[in-house]
C-alpha cells in the first residue's frame, strides 16, 4: 500500500460513483486540473478530494468537481472541463 501523510491542505468529498470521471482516462481529468489550477490534488475512492494550493486555485478545482459531478455521464466532458478551467488561466506550466 502506498500510504503517505498529507499535511496542510482542504479536504472535500464527491459522489464516490464519478470518481472514474474526475480521474479521466489515463488520468486526463486530473491532470488538466492541476495544470490549470496549479493545486496538488489526492483523489480517493472513497469519496474524498485533498486538496492543496492557493485560493483561487482551490476555488476552480471546487468548480470543476461540482462541473464533473453535473455532467458526469454526457459526452466531451474533458474538453468542457478544460475550456471552463482555460478561460481565466494566468500561468499554465
């Protein structure tokens, strides 16, 4: 088991069943969160988010998961995801 301590940080929880979703296909969804919000982000299966960064980061990861959450069975999601996230980016690495 890879067990770790996380310190400092916001947790938050989700609709266990979209976690395949807020994950994405070879970590796609993810990795587009944390490129565009700049937050380190723990996602569990048991329906809870760790969430690390500055406010306003934090604020659009908040968004996005509640975004995934609502649409979570429609088609494109990632692009939308993106795009949503992409609209007010300042530095994306």
């Amino acid at each position: 088991r890879n067990l770790f301590k996380l310190k400092g940080g916001h947790l938050i929880e989700f609709e266990p069943s979209v976690y395949r979703r807020i994950i994405g296909k070879k970590y796609s969804m993810i990795e587009i969160i944390q490129k565009y919000t700049r937050c380190r982000i723990k996602v569990g299966k048991n329906g809870r988010i760790w969430i690390d960064g500055d406010a306003d980061g934090i604020e659009k990861v908040l968004a996005a998961i509640s975004m995934i959450e609502r649409e979570a069975i429609t088609f494109g999601l990632t692009d939308r995801i993106e795009e949503f996230l992409k609209k007010d980016a300042k530095d994306v690495r």
